[in-house]
C-alpha cells in the first residue's frame, strides 16, 4: 500500500508551470516546475499551456501525468520532495540524498545527528518533517568532515561514527 504522504488525492494545473498538489494525509503543497521541465527534454511538450493544464492524478495517486501521455509523468514523492524544498524547508529526499553522499546507515546517521534511529527512519520515509535543526546538523557535520583532517576532526568522527 502506498503511503499516503506520497499518495496524491488531487492536482490542479496553476498557469505558467505550477501544481497545486493535495496528498492523502491531508497536506496541500505549491510546486513549481519551471526549471524542471527547462532541464529535462522529455517534458518539453509541458510548456505548452494546452498540454500543461491537462494535468491530472495517474493510477493510484502515485503520479501526475498530461495528456494520457506515459512520457509526461511525475512521481508524486519526487514532487513533494520539490514542493517542500521550494518552501524553504528540508524533505526525505535530503536526508536519503546526505546518508548516501556520506555513505552512512541509518544506524551511523541516527548517531551522528544525535537522534533516535526511529525518528531519523520518519524523517527519511517522510512520515515526518524534517526540522531545520536536523537539516543544520546534517550540513555542519558534512563540512566538519569534508574539512581537512584536523584532531579535532578526527575526535568528532570517532565520536560521532
């Protein structure tokens, strides 16, 4: 069963190149995909209005598709992931991005931010938010230990590995 943070219950085109999206957990996010589909060249047929507007919920809310075109389909976890970045805020796809650009576990990770194992699993999966002290932590111990190696450093990964 799909989970419902990832599940989409509505969409409404929002001209030029926005989604209004509505998830099953009763979350309603703005996404803009402007440079989305300025990157990627399958999508360009989304800059056309006619085509953009046609947006609608795919099989079991797992997507948004235009056109009843297989080609022009968005997951609906990547563009929550995009949505809540866009607002300013840190989603799953950050912290599965930073475990693996770090190669850590979830155990390794849980001990290096100074949380529970359980609530670091809630972040990833996105059954919860991610707190912006959670997204800071993340990114100072990756400049700690991208810096060079200092005592200081290697007492902070002994410490925290």
């Amino acid at each position: 069963m799909r989970p419902k943070q990832f599940t989409l219950s509505g969409v409404q085109a929002v001209p030029p190149a926005s989604l209004l999206l509505h998830y099953a957990d009763g979350e309603q996010f703005e996404v803009n995909l402007v440079d989305i589909i300025k990157r990627h060249r399958t999508l360009a047929r989304l800059k056309d209005p006619e085509v953009f507007k046609s947006a609608k919920v795919g099989d079991h809310g797992a997507s948004v598709v235009w056109a009843n075109d297989d080609e022009l389909e968005l997951a609906a976890d990547n563009l929550r992931a995009r949505a809540v970045e866009q607002a300013g805020h840190a989603s799953h796809e950050f912290i599965w991005n930073w475990m693996a650009r770090n190669d850590l576990t979830l155990d390794k990770a849980a001990v290096a931010l100074g949380v529970s194992r359980r609530m670091l699993a809630y972040y990833r999966s996105g059954l919860k938010p991610v707190p912006r002290t959670v997204a800071l932590a993340c990114l100072g111990w990756e400049k700690v230990m991208m810096s060079d190696a200092t005592p200081a450093r290697q007492g902070f990964a002994v410490l925290y590995c």
